[in-house]
C-alpha cells in the first residue's frame, strides 16, 4: 500500500469516526436530558437530523478503502 493511500485512508477513517462520535454525544445528551425528567424541545426531525452524521460516518468507514483508492490514483 503507497503512503498516499495510508495517509488518505487515515483521514477518511478519522472523518468518519468524528461524526460518529459527534452524533453519538449529541443522541446521548438528548437522552440524559429525558432521563434525568426535563424535556428537551427537539422534534422528530430533529432527532433524525442528529442521527445523520452516525449513518454517513458509518458508510464512510465502510467505503473508506474504495474512497482512498480512488482518491490517490492519480499520485502513484
């Protein structure tokens, strides 16, 4: 593997699992409000909104070699 496709996989990679860590801290706080009784003023589509970035992170991490791949194709 060429140094260009590790240093791309590495940031897809790391992409990927910062949306995933955002949207679970934001789902986790939104549930921490619920538990401890006070209602947060989020609807569903919020709700789904926040979840956006765990899905597109989680395809991401799937796609991330074919991604590195087709990105570094022209530097080798």
């Amino acid at each position: 593997m060429s140094p260009y496709r590790r240093a791309a996989l590495l940031l897809i990679r790391l992409v990927a699992f910062g949306l995933m860590l955002f949207s679970i801290l934001q789902m986790g706080a939104y549930f921490f409000l619920v538990r401890t009784g006070k209602t947060p003023d989020d609807s569903l589509v919020m709700i789904s909104l926040k979840t956006l970035p765990l899905l597109i992170g989680f395809g991401l991490l799937i796609k991330s070699s074919s991604i590195a791949k087709r990105v570094t194709e022209d530097f080798e």
